[in-house]
C-alpha cells in the first residue's frame, strides 16, 4: 500500500483506493491483506523464484496460511486474547519484482492525481538512480522489493497506516534495513496467525439438562473430544520464513447468569485434568457435588438463567528459526438458557 507520507496523495481516501494496486501479480489468490489462501500444507516450489514478471505463487513473497490443523465448524469462532493484545497492525515483507514495482508505479504517475513534486521524487528514486536505477532490473534475480500491508483484522485500526516506509529493496539472504522495525518477522507471522486460530463452540452438557432444580447440584462438562490443540502455520515462502501458533485449552469458567449460586469449583474455574474438563454425571451421583458445575439458590421463575461457559487457551508460538514463545492467553465462550425450578413437595 503506497503510504501516506509520500508526498501529496491527497489523505486517506486515495492511500485507500490505491490498495488494489498494491497487490502483486501473483497466479495465487491473494486477499486484500496479502495474504495467500491454503487450507493445507503449502507444496511445490517454495525457493523464491520469479516467474518472469510474476512472483511465483508458491513464493510470492506474501504470507501463507495453513490452516488444516485449525478448529472448523459453524459453532467454531475467534479467540479474544487476554487485555489489549492485537496482532502487527501493519507489517513490510517482499510484494514486487522490477517489473512488477514498474507496473505499479508508472499507471499512478500518469494519473497524475499524486501531484507533480511527488511523481517527480518518486521517479528520481526509482527510476533515476537516487538511490536506484530503472527499478532495479539489473537486480531482478538478485532481491525483491518491499512494501507494506495491513491485516485485514487491522484495516482501520490504530496504528494500520503507521507502516509509512518507501519501498525498498532487499537483496535476498539479506535481512531488511535495520530502521524498519515492522519488517516482517517469525514473531509477527506468529502473531497473525494468532488472528487466524478458530475453536470449537464452548456449550457445554448440562445434568440435568435444560431444566434444573433449586438447591440441586447440576453438573458440567465439555466433549474433550472436540477439545484438543488446534494450529495455524503463517510463513512466507519467499523468505523461507515459516511460525505455527498453537492453542490448548486449560480450563473452563462457569458463570451461572446470577449471582444466587453455587460454582464448583468456587472459583468457577474448571481444570483440564486427564485431559477431560469436568465429569459427565452418572446415575448414583445425584447427592454428590461435581467436580465442575453450579447449584442455582433461586428459581429462574417465568425465565430461565444465562449460563456461559468459557473455554481459556494457552498461547504459544514455535518457528522455522528456533525462536518461539508464549502469547498471551485466548478466550472463547458462549450462552446458554437454564430454567431453575422450585422442588414440588407432593403430599401422600
């Protein structure tokens, strides 16, 4: 995306409009935050050649989901990280060949809409050789040409438009200029993929189901079969550059919708113990207080109670470099109705 400080664009809406331009020429389908869609293991070719004018698309230089391992479903949804944690809101990684940054750049200049005293700086540093000569062509086996993005969770967010950088080139092997700090990174790749991961639904079963008593223990528990760790791989093939994050469920919270009642744990917070996140009730248990679940001190009258249950994820990160670590932890929960009812004392 040209950025904004390059001159005089015109403000936002035509650093905007020109989004389209910015995307390369790629034969891979490529969304507005340039990024590359795959559903699995990216395959072929991932070296960082160029198809004559054309990034190849299995090295086009943009960012690579995979996202096989990922949590899948109609009921399966984002996590909400822990306080105010976002994802890069705007990153640099390879987008042009020299003939690629030519197409580009010369349509914009034609315009003109860019004014005079911008088209004439951008033609003596890509064109005049201050500091480079006919966009690099020389170069066009030796590097690629650099530009911004923004996520497409981030597009209007605080700090999207920050990315206000030149494009620049980097001779591949090369790490990009050292006073760019939002050149892409594992780091990064793994925080957009954190953006990326998906869960299954946090409903929970209920016993006893839908409808309960006062006074009564009702028990939960989640099907520990749809909860295992789920994945995203981010990378960019061009760069070899390649961070999968990772998210375990840990516990479950209970929250019974009022606060006449009774979590167990008192905390409401369930563990994941043995890999199972609370105990489904069995016959003979009735008197017994689960490991997980809630007794109500009031009937939900003519209503019912909204109970949520939410599922916390462990973050973490590992990478094609050795680097990785923790991110901060990830929520998802849902609703749920529970109609409380007086105990009928029947008299014999």
């Amino acid at each position: 995306m040209p950025e904004v400080k390059r001159g005089a664009i015109g403000g936002l809406t035509l650093a905007l409009a020109l989004v389209a331009l910015s995307a390369p020429n790629a034969t891979a389908k490529v969304s507005p935050d340039g990024t590359t869609e795959s559903d699995t293991n990216v395959s072929g070719d991932t070296s960082g050649s160029a198809d004559g004018e054309t990034l190849a698309s299995s090295a086009s230089g943009v960012i690579v989901f995979d996202r096989s391992k990922n949590g899948s479903g109609a009921s399966a949804g984002a996590v909400t990280a822990a306080g105010t944690w976002t994802p890069p809101p705007c990153y640099y990684a390879p987008k042009y060949t020299p003939d690629q940054l030519q197409k580009h750049l010369e349509p914009i200049w034609e315009a003109g809409s860019t004014g005079y005293e911008w088209d004439a700086q951008q033609r003596d540093r890509y064109v005049e050789g201050h500091p480079y000569k006919d966009f690099n062509k020389d170069k066009a086996d030796e590097g690629y040409w650099w530009d911004s993005y923004i996520p497409e969770s981030q597009v209007g967010a605080s700090g999207s438009l920050d990315c206000q950088e030149p494009i620049f080139w980097v001779d591949k092997g090369d790490p990009p200029p050292a006073n760019v700090p939002e050149a892409i990174t594992p780091e990064m790749l793994a925080q957009l993929a954190y953006a990326e991961i998906r869960v299954p639904s946090t409903e929970v079963e209920l016993a006893p189901a839908d409808t309960t008593k006062v006074n009564l223990p009702t028990w939960a528990w989640l099907d520990t079969a749809e909860f295992k760790p789920v994945s995203v791989t981010a990378s960019v093939p061009l760069l070899g550059l390649s961070a999968t994050t990772t998210a375990e469920p840990i516990s479950l919270k209970i929250t019974p919708g009022t606060d006449e009642a009774v979590t167990y744990p008192a905390s409401g917070e369930c563990e994941i113990r043995d890999g199972r996140i609370g105990e489904p009730y069995a016959k003979g248990k009735a008197d017994e207080i689960p490991p997980c679940g809630v007794t109500y001190l009031r009937s939900s009258g003519d209503g019912s109670y909204n109970l949520r249950a939410t599922v916390t994820w462990k973050i973490n990160w590992t990478s094609t470099t050795g680097a990785g670590g923790d991110l901060p932890n990830g929520e998802f929960g849902a609703d749920q109705d529970v109609v409380v009812q007086e105990i009928q004392a029947v008299n014999q």
